[in-house]
C-alpha cells in the first residue's frame, strides 16, 4: 500500500480554489494500487487518513456513506 501525506489545510483551500470536492480529487487518483492517504494539519500532527480504494464503485461507497455519518453526527449537535 502506498502512503500519500497531506497538509489539510492546504489541501482544503485549494479544493476551495478550484470548486472541486475531494472526493473529484480521489477519483482521479484511482488505479490498481491501494492507497493511505494521511491528513496532518499545520503542525505536522496526525488528524486523520483515508485509504483509497481501487475502483470507482468502492469510492461511490465510501462517498455515500461518509455522508450519513456526517449528517448524523450533525444532527447529534442540535
């Protein structure tokens, strides 16, 4: 498996400047090598990671699922 490390922030404000979500960007980085994605924030401190999978129906997966979560662990704060 190979390991990619981000910066967060950096990576979710060029998100931000090109309109694209970050599930566009994991998309494009599909192939048949599973992947580690490792987010850091400015500190270089672990926030969280990801691993990619190698289809695009897996990734749609993720994608829909990651949203419920989301959204219930939004209605959890009201």
């Amino acid at each position: 498996m190979k390991n990619i490390t981000i910066k967060a922030n950096d990576f979710f404000e060029l998100l931000k400047l090109k309109d694209q979500s970050m599930w566009d960007i994991f998309a494009q980085m599909i192939d048949d090598e599973e992947k580690e994605i490792v987010f850091l924030n400015d500190d270089k401190e672990y926030i969280f990671h990801y691993v990619l999978p190698t289809t695009l129906e897996k990734l749609q997966h993720d994608k829909e699922l990651f949203a419920k979560e989301y959204t219930e662990k939004l209605s959890g704060l009201n």
